[in-house]
C-alpha cells in the first residue's frame, strides 16, 4: 500500500533541501570511495593520475542505502530515537561509511581521517585498497554489528539485537537479492517471538532495486500485490514507497516513517501498560528505487541505471578512457560538492541538523559496540548443582539433565541478559528444568494443550538453525550472552555463520575501539554415539573438524565426560569473553567418575591422568589409554578394566581429555599443552591408543608435532552408521572396548604372540555382542550392565 501525504506530516521545503543535500553529501562520498585516489572535492579537472588503479567497490545500493541513513536520521532527531541500523545488501559499505564520516564517528575512531579535505583524501584512498577497508560493512565500521558480505542474516540479527533492548529501535535494511537465501526467508518469521513488552522494535526495510550482479531479482518482478499479500502472511503491515524523483521520494518515505514510528510506539505502549496484546502486526516498509539511482544513465550505449550494470562499477575503463573520466567528472559534479562541503572540506553547517548527537547517532550507539554495554552473569554455584559420587561410575545420570538444573537457575538470577536458543530441541536435549521458570518466546496463537508458550519466555525455539544462530549472534553482539543447544550432526547447518562470526571475532581483537564480547556458546548433545535410534543421517561429529579450522585464538572445544565435568565446563564458557565455545555432551543416563572437587581440578587442567583408572603408579607405563568424549571415556575405562583382569602385570596409564586444543603445542594453541608436559603424560616412545569421539585424524592433526606421533593409533568415528543399538554403533566404528583390548595386544612389543589368546577371546566377545543384538534387539546384559568395579 502506498502513503498518503498527510500534510501535518509533509516536510517544509526547508527540511526537503537539508535532506537533499545530507543526500547528494552521502551519494558523493560514495562514488568518490570507489573511484578516487586524489583530487577529493575537483579543486581541479580529474586526470588518470586521480583514479584508483583498481576499481573496487558496488555502487548501485548505495544511493538506496543513502536515502534510508538521512531519513533515519531525521526521525532520530525528531523524536530522540535510540537507534541502530543492520545493513543487509552486500557491498554497502561506501555508503555506510559516508554517513558515519558525516556524523563525525568515523573521524573519532580514526582520527587521522579527519573532517577536511585531507580526511577526505584518507577515506577516499583506503576504501577497497590494500591495507584500507573492504568494501563490506565490516567490524571496521563504526556502528555496524553485521559484515554483509555473506547474504541472509542481516534481519536474524536485527531481531537478535532487539530482545531484551526495550528502548532499542533496529532499523534494518533487507536487500533483495539478500532476500532470496535460505536464512532471511526463515527471518520472516522472527515477529512472532519478538514481545512488544519487554523487547525493543525492529523496522525492517526492504530494499527492492530490482537487480543483483547479473539478474533481476525474484520479489522485485513478482506482482506488488503478491509480495504485500506474503509479507502481511508473515505478519507485518507493509508500507510501500516508490518513485525515481527525489524530492517526491523523500516527502513519502518521511511521511511514511513517520506512521510507522507512531505505529510502533502504540503497539509498544498497549504492550507496557498490561494491555493483553495478541500478536503484533508490526510496520514494514517496502522501499522501490532505481538501482544506481543518480548515477550514469548510460555508458558506451547501454543503460546503466536501473539496470544490473549499476551493481558495481558503473564506468571501469576511466583510467584509459577519456569519454569515461569526463563522464565520470560530471556525475561527481552533479551532487554539487561546493554547496556540500566548505573551503576547508568540512561538511557545511546546515547538514550539522541532520545529525544526531552523541550516542543518538546510529554510528555511535553503544549497542553496535556490545562490549561497551556488557554485564557479567550472575552465576550459581556449580557446586550446588554437584552430582554425588559414591565411587567412580556411580551413579548413571543424564549430564545435559544435571546441567538443565543449574542453567534454570542462571536463567533466574539473569532475567535480562540471558537465553537460550534452540531448534525444538531444548527438552530433547535434556535441559526441560528451565521450563521450571520461564516458557518458549511465543506470540502466535497459544491453544489449549500447548507445553510452556508466553509472549515473554527465556527460550527461543524455532525449527531453523539459521535462526537460532542469528539471533543469539544479534544478542551477543549487542552485549548479552546465550547458548545455543543442538543435535550435534545438525549444527553443520550454521557452517558458513560460524565461519562469519569467527572472522568478526578475530578482525575486532585488533581494533582498539572494539570491546570483548561475551563467548558464543555451543551445546551440542544428541551427539553421534547416542543417535543410533535415530540412524545414519543424525550420525555426524564433524562441526567439531569445522571449528578447529578458525583461528586459534578465537575458538575452544571441549569434550566433559560426564555430568559433573559439564557442569564445571559451562560455566566456565559462560565466563569467558569473545571466543567460540563448542562443548560436546550426551544425555542419556551415564557413569558419573569424578566428584565436583575432582572435576573442577581436571577442568582447569583440560586433560590428566586418572589415576583410579590406572595401573601405573610410581612406574612407566607400558601402554597409554587416551579419550575424549563421553562415549569414548566409557569404552577406555571399560577396556582398562578388560586388561586389569587379563593381563594384571600391564602397566596402564588412563588419560582423559576435556579441553581438545591440550593436544596442540603451544605455539599453535593458547591452550596448548608444553611439549615436556605432553610427553611427561603421553611418554616419549610408548604405545598410545586414544579413543576420540569424531573423526580420528583431527587427533592425528592436533598431535603431529609432538614427539611420540608415530606412536599414536586414534579409534573415532568411520563414517559407519545405522539404526541400531549402543553399543552396536561403537562396534560398527571400532570404538568397542574389545577393539582397544586388541588394539593393545597389537602395538605392546611382546605382547601379540603372549596374548594371542586373550585377542581371540576379545574378537569372540565383539561377535558374540553383534550376534546378541541381531537377535534380541538390545545390547547384550554384559555391556548394559558394565560398571566400573571400584
């Protein structure tokens, strides 16, 4: 639907002309980015020594993007908004530059780009140049919680950033390309657990220019009738402004935001004065301009604007082509810089009206820097939610259960700074004691039967991993923290936004202005070991492999045990700031071995010998038993206690692993563990069997530096899978404790041929247990009632 201009709403022409010109400012700034080593306000004609050898940049969604900041702007004045604003179309960042120079943040962060015509000079030279700026809106750029130069999670974020910020309006512009991924289709669907009462607004603003690289694009060719009757689908009340001539353009999309200004603070107003409000229908805006609007009409005969020819370089042969640099210079000229900026190349004081001050400016809300606004979590007590152990492997609990406990308790005392994120899978995944206080984020339609739905729940739960990660993503980058609990095969969904977030993460350690922010935390249960009733497709422990690629820095994966290890293992990751936690932890009823005061020393070690398990003491061993995970940890200790009673004279040393980046050197890992140390637990040249929950060469690649490598034989996971029991899908992998018997017998010099009888005894054991479950359906009784004898 198209605005009507109500006239108390009409801007003087006074305010059109300031706008028009903070406009023609932004728009000049822009091109200049892309195109101009030199020369920054045509103080004289433009040469080939003015140009940028390499023409690097996208201007067609700039003026758009332009257009969107200005009016911002104004409304942020008029009504001291406070304010920020997720860019979405990739390649933007020319634009949001320009802005946050014209503010006079850019200039505060970077104070050799200076607010004159030598700052200019600056801004204009580094921009897509080595050494300078990419031309996404990255961490670089003041006010920006969102790189862009992956398509698809600008709204997810956008939404992220408003839970929890009641006062917070999140502008955020939606391109239309971006439109078409996967990830900002779901992010429709993100007003349905937005609570008007305690969360602030989002203002999503699709950008419909029509074209991407080398097409148009999908909504911007379907009928409009079409694409308002899908987004009012989706729940939002879409406002659509159109046009190609600016001073019409402007009157509308300022009336317009203004109705939706004032929609959304009578939705939020209802909310907060206890007024039952059933779903929100929240204002959108649907904006349709020219792609490269204001630039090049036509180069060399072609059309240019409005057409995809404008996505990036309008004219790229300038340096060479003399038609294209005097064409070049008359659209430069054409914003008229010597109204726009004085003798000095300041910006002239009548823009100075237009701009918010201080923290008001979107380049300058303390949100976009989310370290800045960052509370530490008041943490219970690990110790209060400790499970007793009577003697090592007693008793079998759930570890994700006895972890649900104490993270109700953490959603309790951090009723503002915390939740939980999940796909349909926080119950599943053993953690249903938070709904002992606090619901599932719901504002659709609650009917009877429904299990723990509000408007204001601490969980947030939607079938889209995308989601999932993209909001917690908005929440930690606006200064909140959160986990993210899933099916551990699943979580390879939100691959590439793990690959952006750790490249945010390891570009902001080195911008002084940037502050930590609190770590984005992992739970993965449901893991490969105990998905063997859900089969082969839920079997896949590889997000670990994708994590260890990151940067060393940035990310830490851990492997508890059991529950009391898991509990110690939390909370430490919900300590830490600016990292990338990945704990993997099952939750079905298993062996707890260690005590809380025993986990909490072996957590802060990452790996040690248990010495229960061993049979070493005050000797070398003859063979090292290594695991990490919980499964794993099972068979070795199982193993162990095999080798106890058949070959009581081996010497067994039992090492168990939490923190996995223990196995790298130092000088790989900040985590990683001294050369001396490492071989003082593993030994210099003695056999070592290491039982891994994934696959088994990351261990392998974590180890190949260390001194006794070629000694090291990993069991993991072989991408063998099925429906089938426990311990049927060890077995399937080699993982079984049978395997690692054998194992031993095979890599102990001597023993092969003395314990040639126990290793047929072992292969008869593994036959016997597959034949048991083939015919029974279970595991045999010897295996599900394995405990460790004390």
């Amino acid at each position: 639907m198209k605005t009507s201009l109500d006239p108390h709403l009409r801007l003087t022409d006074e305010e059109l002309g300031r706008i028009d010109a903070y406009w023609r400012a932004a728009n000049y700034l822009s091109v200049g980015q892309i195109y101009l080593l030199a020369n920054p306000l045509l103080r004289e004609p433009l040469t080939r020594e003015h140009i940028k050898p390499r023409l690097l940049g996208h201007w067609g969604t700039d003026p758009g993007l332009n257009l969107i900041y200005v009016h911002l702007n104004r409304v942020i004045v008029a009504r001291d908004l406070d304010a920020m604003l997720v860019t979405g179309p990739g390649h933007g960042a020319p634009a949001i530059i320009a802005n946050t120079w014209l503010e006079g943040t850019f200039t505060e962060v970077y104070p050799s780009v200076s607010r004159d015509e030598a700052g200019m000079g600056r801004l204009f030279r580094q921009f897509s140049f080595p050494g300078g700026f990419p031309s996404h809106v990255a961490a670089d750029v003041p006010g920006s919680i969102h790189e862009g130069g992956e398509l698809g999670y600008s709204l997810s974020h956008a939404y992220g950033a408003a839970f929890d910020n009641p006062d917070l309006l999140v502008a955020c512009v939606v391109g239309d390309g971006e439109a078409e991924t996967g990830p900002l289709a779901a992010s429709w669907f993100s007003d349905i657990f937005l609570d008007p009462a305690r969360d602030g607004a989002v203002l999503p603003i699709l950008h419909l220019n029509g074209y991407k690289i080398a097409n148009p694009t999908v909504l911007a060719r379907i009928p409009p009738d079409d694409l308002l009757s899908m987004l009012r689908g989706f729940g939002y009340q879409p406002y659509l402004v159109a046009g190609d001539e600016p001073a019409r353009v402007h009157r509308e999309l300022a009336a317009t935001l203004d109705r939706m200004l004032d929609e959304i603070a009578e939705i939020q107003r209802r909310a907060r004065s206890g007024e039952r409000v059933e779903r929100p229908r929240w204002p959108m805006l649907v904006l349709r301009t020219p792609k490269g609007w204001t630039g090049p009409a036509e180069v060399d005969g072609e059309r240019i604007e409005n057409t995809f020819r404008s996505h990036q370089v309008p004219l790229e042969g300038v340096r060479d082509n003399p038609e294209h640099l005097a064409q070049l210079e008359r659209w430069l000229r054409s914003y008229r810089p010597e109204e726009l900026f004085d003798a000095a190349g300041a910006p002239v004081a009548d823009l100075a009206g237009l701009v918010p001050r201080g923290h008001r400016r979107m380049s300058a809300n303390p949100h976009t820097n989310g370290g800045t606004v960052l509370h530490d979590l008041v943490l219970p007590d690990v110790r209060d939610h400790a499970v007793a152990v009577d003697r090592p492997g007693e008793p079998m609990v759930g570890a994700t259960g006895a972890l649900g406990g104490w993270l109700r308790d953490v959603i309790t005392a951090n009723p503002d700074r915390f939740r939980l994120f999940g796909p349909d899978e926080v119950e599943s995944n053993g953690l249903a004691d938070v709904f002992d206080v606090t619901d599932r984020a719901f504002l659709g339609r609650i009917e009877p039967g429904d299990d723990h739905l509000s408007p204001g729940g601490r969980v947030l739960e939607v079938l889209s991993e995308h989601l999932c990660q993209g909001w917690l993503e908005g929440y930690l980058l606006t200064g909140r923290h959160g986990v993210f609990t899933s099916y551990e095969a699943f979580t390879h969904i939100v691959d590439s936004m793990l690959n952006q977030h750790a490249k945010w993460l390891k570009v902001t350690r080195d911008i002084p202005w940037r502050r930590p922010l609190a770590s984005l935390n992992y739970l993965l249960s449901s893991h490969v070991w105990r998905q063997d009733h859900n089969g082969f497709s839920h079997q896949d422990p590889g997000f670990i492999d994708h994590v260890t690629n990151k940067k060393a820095e940035i990310v830490r994966v851990y492997l508890p045990a059991d529950a009391n290890t898991l509990l110690c293992t939390m909370d430490h990751c919900l300590r830490s700031r600016h990292y990338i936690n990945v704990v993997v932890a099952g939750k079905q009823s298993a062996p707890t071995w260690l005590s809380m005061e025993q986990a909490m020393r072996h957590t802060q070690r990452g790996l040690g010998i248990w010495e229960w398990a061993s049979t070493d003491t005050g000797y070398e061993p003859d063979v090292v038993l290594g695991c990490a995970g919980d499964v794993p940890t099972l068979e070795t200790l199982a193993a162990a206690d095999l080798l106890r009673r058949y070959l009581p004279q081996l010497r067994v040393r039992v090492v168990n692993v939490v923190d996995l980046m223990r196995l790298q050197p130092t000088t790989e890992h900040p985590h990683g563990l001294p050369d001396a140390q490492f071989d003082a637990i593993f030994t210099r040249d003695k056999p070592i069997i290491f039982a891994y929950h994934g696959y088994p060469w990351l261990i392998h690649r974590l180890t190949y530096r260390r001194t006794n490598h070629e000694n090291l034989h990993v069991r993991g996971y072989r991408e063998e899978g099925t429906t089938t029991t426990p311990f049927d899908m060890v077995m399937l992998n080699e993982l079984d404790r049978f395997h690692l018997v054998m194992d031993v017998i095979d890599r102990v010099p001597g023993l092969a041929t003395r314990a040639a009888h126990l290793r047929q005894t072992m292969a008869d054991a593994r036959q016997e247990c597959r034949d048991h479950t083939r015919r029974c359906g279970e595991d045999h009784p010897q295996i599900a009632q394995w405990r460790w004898p004390g």
